[in-house]
C-alpha cells in the first residue's frame, strides 16, 4: 500500500419530518397536515453519507465530524451519529437560521464547515425527504470554492490528493476523478449504513446540549446542578458543541428569512373538485361492466 | 449584446439529443416572453453541437447562445456553470429555467449559489403576477410566481424572489407540454468563446455507461401504478402483466420506489414524471399532492384502495373498494378472457 494520509471529513446532516408517515391521523380536518405529529427522523439519505464517510475512515484513517442545523432537537440525530461512529459532532442553531431557504442554509454551513475544518472531503446526502430540491449540497460546494460530485454511490479509489467516484445517474453511471477538497452527494443505493454500536451507546448516551441539562438532570438526580453536569460532560467530550451565527462569523443579512432569496406570496388550500365518478364493487360482473365501458369509449382497446 | 430582457432555458442533450424537457421549457419560455415581450434565449453548452441550435429555435427561442468547446464536450458541473455564470453576469436574465434532470439538478443550484438568487425546485406550473410587499409598501410587477405544493397536505404554495434575479426555477419532465416544431421559426445563434479557469477542469470523466432507458412513461397511452399499499413483489407482478395485457407501463409513487419495489424511473408525481394517459389505475396509492400533481390530467382514472376515505378516490372516475391483491387478478382475468373470446368471434 502507498502511504495513505488520513483523511478528514465533515458530512452534513439534517433532521426532518417523515413524510413516509404521512397517515390520517397527522392529516388535519382542512387537509392540512399536524406536523407535530409526524415523527423527526434522521434523513434517510444523510445516513449513508455518515456511512460513506465511516467507510473512508477505516480505509485511510483520519476523523469524521458531523454538522447539522436545526433546533435543539436536532442533537438526537447528532446523538446517532456518535453511537455509529463519529468522532465528533456540532449543532448550528439560532433563532436567527429560520425560515432559511437553501441559498441561506447553504451559507450557513459553508461558515460550519470553514470553521470547523480544513477538511478534505464534505459528504450530504443527495436530498432531503421534506423538500427533494437536492440543493443545499451544490451551493455549499459553491461556497466552498469546491468542486462538487452529485449522486455518488461508490468511492473507487482514494489516494492524498484525488478521489475516484462511482455516480449513479437516471440513464447510467459514471466514473469522475476529482482533486481534493471535493464534495460528495451520496444517493440511497451507496451503502447500508451501520447500526448504532452497542458500547458506543453506552458510552455517549449522556452526550448532550445546554438545552438538554434540565431533562438530562430529571433522569439522572446526582448531578446536583447544571454546572456540575456541563462539568461532567466537558471532561468526557460529551458536550455537544452549539454554534450560534456569531460563533461562524455569520452575516445577518445572510442568513434566516433575511438571506433568503425565495419568499413565499401565498399558500392555496387544494379544494379536490370531485370528478363524477362510479363506485365498483370488488367482484367479477362489476368489474366486466367498467371494462365494457372502457372499451366502448376506447379507452381500452 | 442584447438588451431585450430576456428568459434563459438551459438546453440539455446528450449524443447529439435534446432532451425533452429542455424543449418543453422552451415552449413555456416562450408563452412567458409573449405575455411579458422578453426575449427568449437557448444557453446551449457543448462541443459540436451548432446543429442542436436550430431546433431550439423552431421549439420557440429567439436566440441560442452557444458555447462550443472541447471541455464542454460532455456535462460536467464546473465547465457548464462558468459558461452559464458568465453569460449571466453580463447579460442579466430575468428568468431562468432548467430542467429537472440529474444534470439540471446538478447545475441550477451551482449556478443559483455564485448568483446569489433564488431557486425553486420542482415546479409544476409557472405564472407571471404582481407581488406586493407590505413592509415595503411596494408591488412588484411581473415577477415569475413558481408554483410547486407545499409540503404539508394539500397546499400549492407560490413562490416569488423579488430582489434577485434571475428567478430560476427547475421543472421536471412531462409538467410542460412540447410545443410542435417550427422549422421556419428564424433566430439568432450568438457563439460565445468561454474562458476556462484551471480551477474549472480538476474533474475528469473516465467513464460514462448510458443505460438506454426502456420506460417511456410520459408517452404510455396506459399506466398501471402501485404504491405502498402493495406490499409484496408478487403483487408488483401483478402491475406489470396488467400493464402488458393494457399495453401500457408501470408508475408508482415516491412511496413504493422508496420501499425499493422499483427503480426510480418509474416514479409519477412532482419530483417524477407528469403523465397524461388515457387510463391511469392507482392501485394502493393514497393520493397525497406531490403524486396526483403527476397524474390528475389522466383523461380516465381507476382508483383501487382499502380506504374508501383515500384521496384519490376524489379525483379517481372509477373507485373500487378493495384490496389490491384482489382487484388486480380480477381485472387481469376479465381481460384475458375478452381476449380469448375476440379471438374464438375471429
Ligand atoms: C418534496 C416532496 C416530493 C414528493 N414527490 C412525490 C412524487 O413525485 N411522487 C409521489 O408519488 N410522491 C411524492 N411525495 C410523497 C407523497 O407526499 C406521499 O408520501 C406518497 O405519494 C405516498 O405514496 P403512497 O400513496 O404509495 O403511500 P401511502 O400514502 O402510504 O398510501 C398507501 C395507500 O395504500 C392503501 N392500501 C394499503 N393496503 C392496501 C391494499 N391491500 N389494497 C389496496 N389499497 C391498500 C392505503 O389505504 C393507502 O391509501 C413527495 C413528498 C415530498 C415531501
């Protein structure tokens, strides 16, 4: 083997609605939809990017930090990644990120990962479930000043200065050698990613945000206060670090609602004009009849 | 350099093909600079491809930009994004569209982050209005209002970038309709001679395998479409040979490609294909926003579901009751046995 430098990568991450859960009980009466009771999941494709970047770990060493922004809430998708393998996490959150559109979030991360890093890969999954716009991933790359590698499925080949990816595409695939720094969308077919580790779990399930201190102190009574628990934490490297706009260097005017090029001039109610219809019954003489009829307007031939 | 506002359309081709979707957008661009007398430009990026030009104009452009170079030869982000970021730095585009393919997808929000504007994915109609913004006390006039539902039920936001430009936006496949070539159509073909940074060329192909799609779903006269109400391969069997027996193809929800029932090719909705066939049957699809947005142009719809409360069924003009791996060898073997019969008459 060549000598192989370690390689360091930050993959990130979002927590988000599941929308496969989309059932009657979280619809509302107008149609709308009660998203309190959806489920927060870890989105299901910025699992295989930590995979992809677990893998890359054990092949050329190196660390894997992960980065995600949301409400405090979201450091149990941060939790997660520690049980699988992180080696180290981060919470972008401030009431300010809100309502930010991808070119605001993008700016948001492009901060993170500067300051966070140098690394040489930045890994995210292709898209998130709650919007599919797969574009958070591009404009950071772009504001990253990097080359970026959409909808990749394998890693080929990683030496210290280029990586060799597999891209799965509609009509095919490709073959793409890249300089580092790059970044990478991973897609769902790139791997199966890796259950949480059993001892890992044992060993960071304190792992947590300020925010937290006050559940965290309720289930555990002897740590008598909050500076004795963030002490505990500290010493342990289980304080989940929490980034505010001011800790990235962030410009107000650049982020949230603010930096948000795409506004939002009206939401419409769908009123579902009923078509005239008939009701089949599930037997074989109905189900003849609306066959019939479907051939007699040509609709079947 | 034109001084006519104008609307871009990323033209997108692979082996010398325009892809459908770019010329569909051509035609709503063109819809778009008739009501608003802007002008509708082709940015068409490659290498030996002058004769891709023409048909851009005959599908309703006013001028192409072309970009020929031997880095442009195949797709790749940095290289098609300079040229586009350029142009787009000089000659200031009101609007700016691109299809919602691997590639589209690829380069919109690379373009969209180095222009600091807007971008709304996805769309499935496009409109011109009037926005007025009440902290501004301020109407802004003709903006591009980017429709596309909103995730929450059944909700159609529109969205509008009033401060940047360009208003860029992503359609899929099929959402416009492919307006009829004009061969006669005249235009202007501007070459451009791009400029390449070192920075622009660290990414090198070695290899592409095109699979030949075979599912043509937009062209299916009849879909069959299954969603995650089916719950076994069998059962997915069942879609095909009654898609066979129609003459027709497969769909299905975002729901069933994600339980990994089929390949994602066949995916109908919003972030899919938009169809209109003849027939569409939805067997065990709910009929959530983002999927009927994909099919409720369907000139016939069965709906077949368990829940007679189904959403689809408001839209379906033939709701059956019941349970997919019921109905389905129901109506597979009522059509066997019509075509067994014509085939004793003949
Ligand atoms: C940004 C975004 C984009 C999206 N884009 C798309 C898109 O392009 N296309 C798309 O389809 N979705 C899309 N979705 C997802 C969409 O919101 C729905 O989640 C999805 O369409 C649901 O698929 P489904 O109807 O198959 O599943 P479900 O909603 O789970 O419905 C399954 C149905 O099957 C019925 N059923 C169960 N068992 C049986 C049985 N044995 N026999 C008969 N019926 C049965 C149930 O009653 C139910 O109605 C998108 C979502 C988001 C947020």
């Amino acid at each position: 083997m060549t000598d192989q430098r370690p390689i360091h990568s930050a993959v990130l991450v979002k927590q988000v609605p599941d929308t496969h859960n989309i059932t009657g009980e979280v619809m509302t009466k107008d149609g709308t939809m009660n998203r309190g009771a959806l489920p927060a999941i870890f989105n299901p494709e910025d699992l295989n990017a930590l995979e992809m970047a677990l893998d890359i770990r054990e092949r050329t060493g190196g660390t894997v930090t992960v980065i995600t922004m949301g409400p405090p809430k979201a450091a149990n998708i941060l939790r997660d990644c520690l049980f699988r393998g992180a080696d180290r996490v981060i919470l972008l959150t401030d009431r300010r990120f809100a309502g930010a559109d991808t070119l605001a979030t993008s700016y948001v991360l492009q901060c993170a990962v500067q300051k966070a890093g140098p690394f040489d890969l930045v890994l995210c999954g292709r898209q998130a479930i709650d919007g599919d716009t797969a574009q958070v991933g591009p404009q950071t790359a772009e504001k990253l000043g990097i080359p970026q590698i959409t909808y990749a499925e394998t890693i080929i080949e990683i030496t210290s200065t280029h990586v060799t990816a597999e891209r799965a595409l509609d009509s095919g695939s490709e073959i793409v050698r890249c300089t580092m720094p790059v970044l990478l969308t991973v897609v769902g077919s790139a791997n199966t990613p890796r259950p949480a580790s059993v001892r890992r779990q044992m060993e960071r399930k304190l792992a947590a945000v300020p925010s937290e201190y006050t559940a965290i102190r309720a289930q555990w009574p002897e740590f008598e206060s909050d500076e004795a628990l963030d002490a505990y934490l500290t010493k342990r490297d289980l304080k989940i670090p929490v980034w505010t706009a001011e800790d990235i260097g962030a410009t107000e005017g650049s982020i949230g609602l603010a930096g948000s090029p795409t506004q939002v001039h009206k939401v419409n109610f769908v009123v579902l004009e009923s078509t005239e219809s008939k009701t089949i019954a599930p037997t074989a003489e109905a189900i003849k009849a609306m066959i019939a009829e479907l051939v007699h307007e040509y609709i079947v031939g | 350099m034109s001084e006519k506002q104008s609307i871009w359309v990323f033209i997108e081709h692979t082996d010398g093909v325009i892809a459908d979707v770019s010329l569909e957008l051509t035609g709503k661009a063109r819809e778009l600079g008739d009501q608003l007398g802007f002008e509708v430009v082709g940015l068409l990026c490659g290498h030996e491809v002058d004769a891709l030009a023409q048909e851009v104009i005959a599908h309703g452009a006013d001028r192409v930009l072309l970009a020929d170079h031997e880095e442009l030869a195949l797709y790749r982000t940095l290289p098609y994004a300079r040229v586009a970021i350029e142009e787009a730095r000089k000659r200031k585009p009101e609007i700016f569209l691109i299809g919602g393919t691997p590639n589209g997808r690829d380069f919109a929000p690379r373009v969209a982050s180095a222009l600091r504007c807007g971008l709304t994915a996805d769309c499935t109609d496009l409109q011109i209005g009037d926005y007025y913004v009440k902290k501004e006390d301020k109407t802004y006039k003709d903006l591009l209002f980017q429709i596309r539902p909103a995730f929450g039920g059944n909700l159609i936001a529109t969205i509008v970038n009033p401060h940047t430009r360009p208003q860029m936006a992503t359609v899929r496949e099929g959402v416009m309709r492919k307006p009829a070539a004009d061969a006669a159509r005249v235009g202007v073909v501007e070459k451009i001679a791009p400029v390449f940074d070192p920075g622009d060329l660290v990414l090198q192909v070695l290899s592409r395998q095109v699979r030949k799609s075979t599912i043509k779903l937009k062209d299916a006269p009849v879909i069959v479409a299954g969603g995650a109400g089916i719950e076994t391969a069998d059962e997915f069997a069942l879609l095909r040979e009654l898609a066979n027996l129609l003459g027709g193809e497969v769909g299905a929800s975002r729901a069933a490609v994600d339980a990994g029932l089929i390949d994602r090719a066949h995916q109908v909705g919003q972030t899919g294909t938009t169809v209109r066939p003849r027939l569409y049957i939805a067997a065990g699809i709910s009929g959530a926003i983002q999927h009927r947005a994909g099919m409720d142009q369907s000139s016939k719809i069965i709906a077949i579901n368990t829940d007679p409360n189904a959403p689809m069924f408001q839209i379906a003009h033939y709701r059956i009751v019941g349970d997919v791996g019921e109905v389905l060898p129901l109506i597979i073997k009522t059509l066997r046995e019509r075509s067994m019969d014509q085939r004793e008459a003949e």
